[in-house]
C-alpha cells in the first residue's frame, strides 16, 4: 500500500478539446443516404487519433458504430461491456473522471435511469467544485460523456415495445445537466461530433436513426446546442410544422403536399430546444403543429417555455397549437408495439400526407 499526500491546492488545469485532422473527416453527399453508424465509425477513425478519446458499447456495437471506428485506431479504447448497460455506463464515467472524451451507445430504453442519475448527479459536484472560491477542481474536470442513444423515435428496423424509443426523451428530460439532441441528418451528426471534440460539453444525450436517411444540411453546417433550423420558408407560409429525427424528412415531405395544394408551409429541425425560436415562432400567429415520432418532447418544452415566459407571451393563443405524436387520443403515455415503420407512421398520423392533411384542415378552419 501506498500512502500518497493530500491534496491541498486545486489541480491543474484540464485541456479537454481533442485536436484531429478536419480535412480527413467524411466529406458526404447531399445526393446520397448514410447512417448515423457510418458517419459515427468514419468519424472516429479521425477523432479517435487523439488518445483521450474511448468508447464503451453494449451488445448492440454494430448498431453504434463506435467500436469499428475507435478500434482501427486503437483496440484498447474501444470497449464492449455486453448486455451490462448500467456497467457500462459506470465504466464511461470513470474514463471522463480520468479526462477522456467518452462514448458509450445502447438502444434509447437500455439507458439505466439510476446510473444516469448517479452520474449527474457526480458531474454537478465536479461543477460545483470548479466554481467554489476554495474549490479543489480547475477548469476541464467535469464529466464529458456523450450517450449514444440509437434506435430512437419510429425505426425503419421492426422492433417490439420494450426496444422501441419513444418515451426515452421525455423520461431523461428529468435528469438534470443532460443535453438531448435528436439528429435528424448525417451531416448533422458530424458537426454534433465535431462540437464534442471542443471539449466541456459535459453529460450529452444523443439520439440517432439506426438506418440510413438523406443528408439535409450542407457541409458548412455548424451544430449549435439549444439552436434550431428553419429548413424551409416563404412569405406566404400559412402554418408550422416543427419535428426532429426522422419526423424532420416526413415534414419535409407533407410540406410538399401542401405546396401542391396551394398551402405553403414552413418547416423547422429542432435537435435541442430551441427557447428563443420557439417563441417568434408563436408570435408569428400561425398554426403551429409539433409532429414527433415520440410522447411530445418538443412540445412538452415548448409549453415550459410558454409558462417562463408567460409575463410577454399570450397563453389564450394555444388553440392555434397541434400535435402529432405517439400519446394516445387522451393524452396519455404507451408503449409502441412492434409495426413496420411505414405501419407505425401511418397509425399515429406521422406519413407526409396525413400530416398535411392535418395542416390542411387547420388552416382551413382558422
């Protein structure tokens, strides 16, 4: 055994920003379709040169993409801790305890709720101790872990209801110090990579698509936490359709429907909440509709930030807001059961055409 002295003045300072090579990174194409599992696997094997970056996977490696990237550059930081997923998540908060920018990835409901509570709850008296006058820890000693949440929201695979992620966004929103992200484009996931490779970005809590999906954004897309993209506009736009994920490519698509029908419609990707957009989008007057592929994050947040703000906002405008998502006719929560995707998008209103019927009839109607 042996006895080390006692610390009595704060640690160093900690360089949490991962440097690579930005012109190694995949170059996509707007005119093809990649999963998030590529662009995770190509993305690595560039980010994970640095050697403070590692993953940790469950069972479920293929579907993250993490383990093929990190282990071409190093097989010793690309970790498998199997159907443990609460070991596994403990795993990764020793690893960013130590100062690595880490990764772990299960499917959305696989998460342990407990862990990721314990974790958060580490991470705020990391903070807390950075901030305090006579605090022992210096800045870069949080925890940087990012959760690779996969099969999140409708997947395109056929899963059963205790695979299927659609009340994982709305449960984790509870845990305090977590930032969600709901991707809804390859090259968006490369750029939420590149913005975790800064470092600091502390407990993330990434949701992806399993299969592939086409590429929406140029490659001098920037991702920007609590920042959302209006994709598509007009000055004529009579309604609002808000999603993120996959629901973002059905939107898209309802808009088209609208178009043909003389009905312009303007479509906003929303990957985390976005409170200033949120609320010109409600002063603008016109239906809002949140079409999501789970029990209503989005707009579950929008009427939080609605009630923050409620000295400036009018609240008897709400009759103009609509929702679209995986809560029964009541209102109430449920597990999605196994479907096709094209079977679970057409039960819950989510296909372009019935999501534009939707608008359609509001707008009609207003």
């Amino acid at each position: 055994q042996v006895i080390r002295p006692v610390q009595t003045r704060r640690v160093p300072l900690r360089d949490k920003q991962i440097r690579y090579d930005a012109a190694a990174l995949l170059k996509l194409d707007r005119n093809k379709s990649y999963s998030a599992a590529e662009v995770v696997t190509a993305g690595m094997k560039v980010f994970a040169r640095d050697q403070r970056v590692v993953s940790i996977d469950s069972d479920l490696a293929s579907t993250s993409g993490l383990e093929s990237g990190i282990a071409a550059v190093d097989q010793a930081r690309a970790l498998n801790a199997g159907v443990a997923e609460a070991n596994m998540m403990l795993m990764s908060e020793g690893f960013a305890a130590l100062g690595y920018n880490t990764w772990c990835s299960t499917f959305c409901p696989f998460f342990n709720w407990q862990v990721l509570r314990r974790i958060a709850v580490g991470h705020q008296e990391r903070l807390e101790a950075i901030e305090a006058a006579d605090g022992w820890l210096s800045e870069g000693h949080g925890l940087d872990i990012t959760f690779l949440a996969t099969a999140a929201n409708f997947e395109t695979r056929t899963n059963g209801a205790t695979h299927m992620g659609n009340d994982d966004a709305t449960t984790f929103d509870a845990v305090a110090h977590l930032k969600i992200i709901d991707v809804s484009c390859p090259q968006q996931m490369l750029s939420i990579m590149k913005w975790v490779m800064e470092g600091n970005k502390g407990l993330v809590y990434v949701r992806v698509m399993r299969t592939p999906s086409a590429v929406l954004y140029d490659g001098d897309y920037e991702f920007e936490y609590g920042k959302g993209n209006v994709l598509r506009q007009s000055e004529s736009d009579r309604a609002i359709v808000i999603s993120a994920g996959r629901g973002v490519h059905e939107a898209l698509g309802a808009a088209d429907l609208c178009e043909k029908a003389g009905v312009n419609v303007m479509v906003v990707d929303m990957p985390s909440v976005d409170d200033d957009l949120l609320l010109r989008l409600y002063e603008t007057g016109l239906p809002i509709f949140f079409a999501e592929q789970n029990n209503g994050y989005l707009w579950q947040n929008f009427l939080k930030v609605l009630y923050r703000h409620r000295g400036s906002a009018r609240l008897d405008s709400l009759n103009r807001v609509f929702t679209v998502n995986t809560l029964d006719a009541d209102g109430n929560k449920q597990f999605i059961h196994s479907a096709t995707y094209e079977e679970l998008v057409e039960v819950f209103g989510l296909t372009p055409a019935k999501i534009a019927a939707t608008v359609q009839l509001a707008v009609a109607r207003a």
